[in-house]
C-alpha cells in the first residue's frame, strides 16, 4: 500500500491538513485527489467526512507501493484533477495528497483553469508552518492557500 493506513491519519494531522486550512478557502465539499488505491482513498474520505466536510470526493491512480509514487508522471495529478472536475464541478476544492507526488508546478494551473482551490500536501505543511511562526508574506505561483 502507498502508504500505511493509520500513518496517513497521523502525520496529515500534525502536517496542518486541518478544517480551519480548508475553511479559510471556503472549501465544504472537497475532492481528494490521490496516487492511492480505492482503500486508503476510502479511509481519507472517512477522515474528512468526520471533520465535517459534505459528501467528500476520492480520485486516485490506484498506486500501491511509495516508490512509485515518484515515477509517475508530472501531469499525473493535473490530468486526474481536471478529469474529477468534470466528472463534478460543484465540487469547492482540491485536496492532492501525498507528499512524494510531484504537484507544486501543476497548483496555479489548475486554479485558474477550474476557478477552485487547490491544496496540496506539502503546500499545506508550508501553511500551518508559516502560520505557527505568523509569517503572513505571500509567497507567490503557489496557489491561494499561499498567496
């Protein structure tokens, strides 16, 4: 598996992957966008609909072991969120999970093209360590979360 199930709940906690994140975005319906398999999406969609968040969405590639994660292609996670926005346009915003998936040069881009939020996990983890220190400078090309 990806990523091991419980170790996913855990570290996106401490990693600032919390409601006030998504609600500073006016996110309520979120789609989770992933390189996981159907059961570690399910466990991730069970996470965010305890926080609160209606009906949440879960798109992944189906991939099972980390290493992979890292070979696949740069425009894996655009092509997968473009086509989840199709699928549903009511949807508020993105969340694309996992750390070792490439995503940062896809975030501006898919904003502009869908007109929602994006979050990632690593730009999240920029988020809640910048707001733990009270750095309040955007940083730019990064997304809305950031800027």
């Amino acid at each position: 598996m990806g990523c091991e199930k419980r170790g996913w709940l855990n570290s996106n906690e401490s990693e600032g992957i919390r409601s006030e994140l998504f609600a500073d975005l006016n996110i309520n319906r979120l789609a989770v966008i992933s390189p996981y398999t159907e059961e570690l999406n399910g466990l991730i969609t069970a996470y965010f609909e305890e926080k609160g968040f209606q009906d949440p969405l879960a798109r992944g590639l189906g991939v099972q072991r980390n290493i992979d994660i890292a070979e696949l292609p740069e425009d894996a996670a655009y092509n997968l969120t473009m086509n989840t926005f199709k699928e549903d346009p009511g949807i508020d915003g993105f969340y694309i999970t996992c750390p070792r998936w490439r995503t940062a040069s896809s975030i501006a881009r898919l904003e502009k093209e869908t007109g929602k939020p994006v979050v990632t996990t690593v730009q999240s983890t920029v988020w809640s360590a910048l707001n733990t220190l009270k750095i309040k400078e955007p940083i730019t090309d990064y997304g809305q979360l950031l800027s």
